[in-house]
C-alpha cells in the first residue's frame, strides 16, 4: 500500500470516530429504528479503499466475496447481484433455462409460494409467465408450513419458493422431502434469515437455490445487493449468464480466453470461430453489484457472527419482557429451529380491547419504529388482482395479518436500554386500555 494511501485510510478512521460519537439514549426522542444498517470504521475504510483504487465494476472484491460467502453459507456458488429482489428474479429465471431441458418450467407451470409476505419473493413468477399459487401462514411463526404446501401440489406445480418468515425458518426439511418427492424445484428466500438454522442446518442450504438481500435493514448490507447460491453447477452457470446479460461465456471481466477456446465455438446458427465472449445462451439480464459494493460486503462479513448473536439476543430481551401481556400474540420459533432474527413480530389479537393502528400510533410517538409484516395478503394488493393466480384453502391468517400484525425491530445496534424502553412502553400502552 502506498505511504499516501495509508495516510488517507488512517483519516478515514479518524474522521469515522469523529462522526460516529456514542450516542446517548434519550427515551421518547431518540429514534429506535426497526431495522438500519451497522456501520463501523473498518467498513468506511473499505468503502474509501475501494474508491481510491477505482474498484468502479465488479472484479477482485466481487469473486472475493463470492468465495466467502459460499464458504460461510456452505453452498458451492455464490453470484453477487444488485438486490435480493434480482436474486430472485435469477433464481426463477434460472428454471425456465433450456439447459435443463425436460425440467425447465414453461408459461404457465405453476409455482408455491406463500400469500403474506414480500412482493419480489412472488414476482420473478409472474415475470416468468408462471402461475403463483398461494397459500396462508401460520400465526405465531408466520411461516407456511409442509402441510399447506403439500395440500397446493396440482398437476402443473414445477416449483417452490418460499421466505423463511423475518428469520424464521419455515418446516425445511419437509418441504424439501415433498419437493423431492414430486420433482419440484425449491427455492429458499433466505432474504431475511441468514444464519438461521433448522434441525442444525444453516436455511439456504436444502433447496436447489438460495436468496440473500444487502438493503441496510438485512444482517449484512452493502447499500444494495443481494446474492444467488446453489450448490448444483449447472444451475449456477444459469444464474452467471442470466447475470450477465445472458453471455454463454465465463470469462470474468477483462479476462479473455479461459475456456481455450474462445474463437472454436458453433452456437445457434452462428458462423464457426463466432467470439464466444459474445454469444448468447439466454435472455438475460445486467444485474451485477459493483466492487465497491462487494468491498463493503467483506467487512460487514467479518462481523455476521456478533450480528447475528445481537440479534437473537434482542429477539430474547423483547420475548421475555413481554411475555404475558395480555391482547398481544408473540411470535415463537418454527419447533427444531434456531433463527437468526430479523424483526420481532407482535399480531393484536382481534378480541383485544384496543387495535393496532392505536398500539403504532402509541410507539411511533414515543420515536419506536414500527412496519408492518410487508404486504401483508400479497393477493389484496392492486398490483396482483388481475394476475393469474390460485389460492389453495382460505387465506385467514394472512388477512389477519394484514389487519393486526406488526413488528419492532432487533437490529445490533439496539441497546438493552432501547429494549426495555420499547416494552416498557407496549406494557404502559397495555395497561392503559385493559
Ligand atoms: C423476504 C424478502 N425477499 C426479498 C427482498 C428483496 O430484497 P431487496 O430489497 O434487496 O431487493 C426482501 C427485502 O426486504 C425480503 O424481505
């Protein structure tokens, strides 16, 4: 590294903690964010780094994060994107490729997925021309569970894909043994739960493919971001010519002829000797990250283990401080998990003497930061009314949760002080109306 270099990262460091002072915890005015990003000053430094050296595309930080983070998630690949929602929409994309010949879906094959949750878990479907069929949650662990996925399987269901419920694993192992059972596809959106585990499995890993979003309100975060992995190669060389732009050719950028054969392909009706740099096996897309993204990504990694303990134990503090008071159901682990929280999810019960709208109104006035469970029943929205779709038993839960449902945040920089003042309130909320 360069003197002057060296000189720059060290006032980066310095100019971190001067921007950064501790701050003190004033209840009712100080924001007690949901959910936000950790940042400290090794991540400025990489972020300046990065920069310094112009790192503008994606190359050594991007492979770099890549291989670490499939090492982490233990899945063979990983493939950077620029969101979880375009890791999603490669993921499906990825199934309807040719190259899986009598397996690939087609327009109109039909794929599970669950009613309340996030949009982009159920749009890469309809983008593909496929059919979503929908089915309800359970209450406290807000998950589907094999049962209701098992009653969903028809003649023309190809696929699964499912987000483990704001950490939570949903029943994995089962779902997984059905989709083996009937020859299915599953895809875990492990948008919301990395390091979460089932039967002492990390979730990413029983399914063909795996989802994870970088959004500041994730367990890492690079800005933006998110990741595809698999451990079925074939599927991951989908996934990188989707990626990028729908190239048959691997070569990373700036690199020329790693296959040796670079001008000896005949693909389509393409002349011989065609530069397999630009041939075109798919339909894709651009959905890279940049370096700088990724350089990110590396430093926030290093710290995903305290992360996720902080956040399982914030989950415990909030639990157990408000466990007992009455009008409020409290969300319980999936039975044989270990999530690694995203949120804490609080559903007012219906027979409650008083609504949620009043108990947020309370908690936001007093700077707690609430959101509801996304979107709620996905299939009341304006957006999905018209499209082709099934709904498989009623949706009752999901329309519950849509009416009654919310959740406070367990993110790491939430102090116990912070905790305590959030049920603290909820109790004195409570208390009030009882
Ligand atoms: C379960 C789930 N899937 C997908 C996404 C989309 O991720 P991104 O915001 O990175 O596009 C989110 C976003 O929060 C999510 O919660």
């Amino acid at each position: 590294m360069s003197d002057r270099k060296d000189l720059v990262l060290e006032g980066v460091r310095a100019y971190h903690g001067e921007v950064s002072p501790a701050r003190e915890f004033v209840p009712g005015t100080t924001e007690i964010w949901p959910s936000g990003a950790v940042l400290d000053e090794n991540d400025r430094a990489a972020l300046v780094e990065a920069a310094l050296e112009m790192r503008i595309a994606a190359g050594t930080s991007s492979r770099k994060f890549e291989s670490a983070f499939a090492r982490r998630l233990k899945r063979r690949k990983a493939h950077l994107t620029n969101s979880g929602s375009s890791a999603n929409l490669l993921a499906v994309s990825a199934l309807t490729s040719h190259t899986l010949e009598d397996r690939r879906l087609k327009p109109g094959d039909e794929v599970i997925t669950v009613a309340a949750g996030f949009p982009t878990t159920v749009n890469p479907i309809l983008q593909n021309g496929l059919v979503p069929v929908f089915v309800d949650v359970d209450l406290t662990t807000y998950n589907a569970t094999a049962d209701r996925v098992a009653a969903a399987i028809g003649p023309k269901t190809r696929a699964i894909i499912i987000a483990h419920a704001l950490g939570n694993p949903f029943e994995v192992t089962e779902i997984a043994q059905l989709a083996e059972e009937h020859d299915l596809f599953l895809i875990e959106d492990n948008c919301d739960a990395v390091g979460s585990l089932y039967d002492g499995k990390l979730t990413g890993t029983f399914g063909d493919m795996t989802t994870v979003s970088f959004y500041p309100a994730h367990h890492l975060t690079m800005g933006e971001g998110g990741c595809v992995l698999t451990s079925n190669l074939a599927l991951a060389r989908v996934v990188e010519s989707l990626r990028d732009w729908g190239r048959d050719c691997w070569c990373e950028p700036g690199e020329n002829d790693r296959c040796l054969k670079r001008f000896k392909y005949q693909l389509g009706t393409l002349p011989a000797g065609y530069d397999h740099k630009y041939i075109f096996s798919h339909v894709g897309y651009n959905l890279k990250a940049t370096d700088i993204q990724a350089a990110l990504g590396l430093t926030q990694l290093a710290k995903l283990d305290s992360f996720i303990e902080a956040r399982q134990r914030n989950w415990r503090r909030l639990r157990e401080g408000l466990d007992g008071v009455p009008g409020l159901l409290l969300p319980e682990p999936t039975p044989r998990s270990e999530p690694s929280w995203f949120g804490f999810v609080i559903t007012v019960d219906p027979e409650a003497p008083f609504r949620r709208a009043e108990l947020v109104d309370f908690l936001e006035e007093r700077k707690i930061g609430t959101r509801r469970l996304f979107a709620g029943n996905l299939t009341r929205h304006p957006a999905y009314i018209d499209q082709p779709h099934r709904i498989v038993g009623e949706l009752t839960n999901s329309d519950l949760i849509t009416e009654h449902t919310f959740w406070i945040g367990v993110y790491p920089a939430l102090t116990d002080e912070m905790l305590d003042y959030v049920t603290a309130s909820i109790k004195e909320f409570v208390a009030a109306r009882g």
